[in-house]
C-alpha cells in the first residue's frame, strides 16, 4: 500500500512538473496568466495539470488551423483574388 501511494505521488508531482513547463513555455499567455495557472495546478494537483495542458493544447490547435493558406488575416480578398487568377489561369478568365 505504501509503495502504491508513493508511486501516485510521484506520478502526480511528474504530471505537475511536466504541466507547469508546458504552460511557462507557451506563447500564448502572459506572464501574469501563466503564474495563475501554475499555481492552480500546484493547489489543485491532477484536476489542474490536466485541465490547464488540456486548455493549452485546444488554443495552439486553434492558433495552427488560423495559420492555413488563405486564412492568414494580412492577405486581403482581392489578394487572394488575384493570386488564383494569376497562378492558376494563364491568359484569361
């Protein structure tokens, strides 16, 4: 029973450790949201760890799927526009 207990604090403080990197190193945040987080992970152990990585991990799938051609906010539509018909047809409509 002891060696059970040990085992899953260990697992946890690793889940937190490996959470609290993840989140120091995202871009997404500022520092101030960053140190909330962390310390809520820390204050409330499995629950945060995971929910926070899980937060983290659904707004750079977010932020990646913003990043595809044509959804990038600098390219206008008469950009795109002119783009199409001049790549893809040559001498004409």
């Amino acid at each position: 029973m002891e060696l059970l207990l040990v085992a899953l604090l260990i697992l946890v403080l690793l889940l937190n450790f490996a959470a609290s990197l993840y989140i120091s190193k995202a871009h997404a945040y500022e520092r101030s949201q960053k140190a909330i987080q962390i310390l809520l992970i820390w204050i409330f152990p499995i629950i945060g760890s995971v929910l926070f990585s899980y937060f983290l991990w659904k707004d750079r799938q977010t932020h990646t799927s913003t990043k595809q051609v044509g959804n990038h906010s600098s390219i206008s539509n008469s950009d795109s526009v002119n783009y199409y018909y001049g790549a893809n047809h040559h001498g004409g409509r």
